[in-house]
C-alpha cells in the first residue's frame, strides 16, 4: 500500500499525485474494502475508494476515466509540513497552517452521525483542505484539487 501518510497540498498523499488514474491506483495499491458512487453531477461523476483498514479514502472524478481529485484521512500518522496532525487542536492546525502560508480560513459545523454530535470544520478553501475537530481535537481531514469538466486538474496556486 502507501509508502507514508505525508500530505502534500495541491499535489498528493503518500508519494501518490493528484491526476492518478483509479484503475491505475488499484492496479498498483489494491482494492478497496468499499466503494461508493456519486452521480449527482451530469458532467462528472465521482468514485469514492475507501480503504477503512488503512485509514484513508480516494475520491476520483471524471466520467470515463477517473482521476485521484480527493483524499479523506483519519490515519494517526497523517502528516502535513512535517508533523502528524491527527489528535492535534484547533489552534494547533491554525498555527501549522499560517506557518506554512495559509492564512484565509472560515469554520463551521458538520452533523455527524448522531443528532446531538457535531464536528468543527476549519476550511482552507484556497489549497482545498478541510479539518474536522471533534471534543477539541483534530479526527479527521480532507483535501484536494479541482477537476474540470472535461477531467483536468485545474491549476491553483501552490503554497
């Protein structure tokens, strides 16, 4: 499977790149445990791989030929700038984040499962990357890029 859990905004997660096409990923990685489809989309539909043992899902986009646009991750050793992220607080993130450039952010809260359970979410929209915090600690995020219609990445500015 991956190598590592290094995220690399705009670019990757785990030496694999954005772009990767999914019967590519499989052949090479393996197969999921599941996969779910989303179709709402006429012009790009979206393929959700996920490898709950591994601790990571791949969304790919496109609708002949998916490309990776998209991970989710809660694998404890997720690291993003070179430190594991996962289990860090809010305040822990912001501060990695404008370390490195990021500095224009919004927040809000996602329904989880249960109807009392909410999850905050701290969105990066420029590098697309999403955290979500749960009892004041990071338990999950995603990120990735933009695909156009006609299943290209579009390019975004690398920070």
């Amino acid at each position: 499977m991956l190598s590592n859990y290094k995220i690399i905004p705009n670019t990757g997660f785990g030496g694999v790149e954005f772009g990767i096409e999914m019967d590519t990923f499989v052949e090479k990685y393996g197969e999921p445990e599941e996969i779910d489809t989303i179709d709402e989309d006429e012009e790009l539909n979206t393929m959700i791989l996920h490898y709950w043992d591994k601790g990571f899902s791949l969304f790919f986009v496109g609708l002949s030929n998916p490309i990776l646009a998209g991970v989710e991750t809660d694998h404890p050793d997720s690291e993003l700038y070179g430190e594991k992220i996962i289990g860090k607080s809010k305040e822990q993130i912001l501060a990695l984040m404008e370390a490195n450039g990021h500095t224009d952010h919004d927040e809000g809260s996602d329904e989880t499962v249960g109807k009392n359970d909410k999850d905050l979410r701290v969105s990066f929209e420029e590098s697309m990357m999403d955290f979500f915090f749960r009892d004041g600690a990071l338990v999950y995020m995603n990120f990735g890029v933009f695909v156009d219609d006609d299943g290209n990445i579009e390019k975004v500015n690398n920070l």
